[in-house]
C-alpha cells in the first residue's frame, strides 16, 4: 500500500525491543517504504479492523433465528414499558 501525502500533524511515540525495531526495519525494507509508513499503514488497518468487529454483532444461528422471530413477533410490553410509553407520550408529543 503505497503512502498517501497527507497533512499529518499528529505524532505517536512508543516503547518497543530493539527485537521489534529491526523486524519493522526489516519488513519496511522489504516492502520499499519508510518505517514510519509501514507502522502507520499496519496501525491504520489494524483500528479500521477492530472498529468493524466492534459495530458488527455476531449471533449464533440459533440466536439469530430468536432475534429475528422476536422481530416478527415481539411479545407483549410489560405494564412498566406501557406506562413509560404514556408518560413519555405525554410529555413529548404535541397533540394533533
């Protein structure tokens, strides 16, 4: 991935074993860039990845197939959700 010019005014500084920095080295020379922009190309997809795990929810199908039925058909409000409801209604929405 080559990098991209962009307007970078933000700085990072971490603590790594002289192991780790010549692996980065190494992996950087390999892939004909900077260290600077193999560790920020590996650090962007890496959080682009986290964050998509974290807004998915997985569900096994078993679950999946409650949530859906539970869509379809949902059960009855319990009389404290009716009364929430109500209230909020009241205090909300403007009659017509």
């Amino acid at each position: 991935m080559p990098s991209v010019a962009r307007n970078k005014t933000s700085r990072l500084d971490a603590r790594i074993t002289p192991e780790l920095q010549q692996q980065l080295r190494r992996v950087a020379e390999v892939q004909g860039r900077s260290v600077s922009d193999y560790v920020t190309a590996t650090l962007r997809s890496a959080v682009q990845r986290d964050i998509a795990e974290m807004e998915v929810i997985r569900l096994s199908r078993e679950a999946s197939e409650r949530f859906a039925a539970t869509l379809i058909d949902p059960p009855d409000l319990a009389p404290a959700m009716q009364r929430a409801f109500e209230h909020h209604r009241r205090l909300v929405v403007k009659p017509a």
